[in-house]
C-alpha cells in the first residue's frame, strides 16, 4: 500500500524548521496517491494530531479525487483558524497554508475574543489563563472590548495591570488588577468614579496601596477602602500632612 508523507513547517512550533513523519495510507483504488502534504503557517493552537484526524479521509482518497474545498472547510471549522489556503501541487502533493486567530483576552467561563471582538471558542480554556478576562451580557463582546482597552490604558499610565473587567446585567462594572486589587465602579459614571479612586490613589502611595484588598467607588463623594486582614493602623494623619499640598 502507497503511502504519504506529511510536512509540517510551523515559525513558531517547529522553528522555521521541516518535520516530517510517516501518515494515513492512499486507498489501492486511486491510481495517483498523495505522497506529501506540507502544511505552512505561523501558529501555535491548532495541534498536529488534529490535523491528521481532519485530512484523513480526503488524504486517503489519492491525489485526484482529494476534494480541496472540503478541505479548506475541515480546517477552516478548526478552533481559532482563521485562514486556509489549499492547493494540489503536482505531481503528488498537497499545499495546505493556515492563518491562526490571534486571541487577546477570555470572555466568560470558555471562550476568547480576537481584537475585533469576534468570539472563539478553543478547544481548551486552559491555555490562555494568561489574558485578561471580560464577562458581560452576551452580544456585549464588541462593545465592551473597547471599554475595556480604555479601562486599561488609563491603568496603564498608573503603572496598573487589569487582570478582569466584569459588567453584569444591570451594567454595572467591577474590575480586578494584576496585584489582587478589586474596585466597585457600580452603574452611574463608572469611569469617572475609577478615574477619581486614581487621582486619590496618588496620596496613599505604593506602600498603602498594596494594603489595599477592595475599592467601592460607589458613593457620590468619596469611596470605602477594605484593607488585607494583616495591614496594622495607617496613620492618616500623616498622610495628610506629608501631601498636604497636593489636597
């Protein structure tokens, strides 16, 4: 029985390098097998035994039966692919080019969102724990990506990571930063109210702000402060007098 060999070039799994590896095997009723399938492309979420599973039976039916189109769709239908580009290459090859999605942060329990705020749902959650979370109302996830990338830059310029931006179904939101930090930003001008918690946060200092477990902002002229379960007395007064001048 022929048999083909499948090429894998991947810039960020393999290295820029060549990987080959014996696969499948062609049907003895095609007279022209496929003997190589070299598949190219920059990506790191789509695995290789899940592409084997999608070629299989398309690779088996040899070189001129092989339906291109279902395979476009087969790896198109793929988590987080978001290109393909398939094509037979003589005299018993296949050239298959794939364009992964770029995710840039969770939306709820299971899914991401690229940074047109499209959703994608991956195979496994897991593996991006490292971007930031956003949990809304569903049909919401454009909308508030863009809030979100405002949220985050004003942090930014203070030095501060967003780790979470949660807006629940009253619309009130509630953020989370990279050191543990909470804030209530509530419904009303919930900017505004982060904005004035910042310009506060300037008085305390790093030292008092990493004493800092919760912030409420929800109040129409101040905010409540709950501090971790060992910070010992802050001495206000202090505080006051040393900015005294910036108050």
């Amino acid at each position: 029985m022929s048999r083909f060999k499948f090429i894998l070039l991947s810039a960020l799994l393999m290295g820029g390098g060549w990987w080959t590896w014996q696969q499948f095997g062609a049907s003895a009723l095609n007279s022209k097998p496929i003997h190589y399938v070299k598949i190219e492309g920059a990506f790191q979420y789509t695995s290789k035994d899940r592409l084997k599973e999608v070629l299989a039976p398309q690779m088996k039916r040899g070189y001129y039966q092989a339906d291109m189109q279902a395979i476009h769709q087969a790896i198109k239908a793929l988590p987080l692919v978001d290109k393909v580009d398939v094509k037979r290459v003589w005299p018993d090859a296949v050239h298959i080019k794939i364009t992964e999605q770029k995710p840039v942060v969770r939306w709820g329990k299971s899914a991401l969102l690229n940074k047109q705020g499209d959703l994608l749902v991956p195979d496994n959650i897991d593996e991006f724990k490292n971007l930031p979370l956003i949990t809304g109302p569903d049909g919401q996830e454009k909308k508030l990506l863009e809030i979100m990338k405002g949220v985050y830059i004003v942090l930014k310029d203070k030095s501060m990571q967003l780790a979470e931006f949660h807006v629940n179904e009253r619309r009130a939101w509630r953020i989370k930063l990279g050191s543990g930090m909470e804030m209530q930003l509530g419904r009303k001008a919930p900017l505004e109210n982060m904005q004035r918690f910042l310009r506060t946060m300037d008085l305390l200092g790093e030292e008092q702000l990493a004493m800092i477990a919760s912030v409420d902002t929800r109040y129409p002229n101040g905010f409540a402060v709950t501090w971790k379960p060992d910070v010992t007395n802050i001495d206000w007064k202090a505080i006051v007098e040393k900015n005294k001048n910036l108050i």
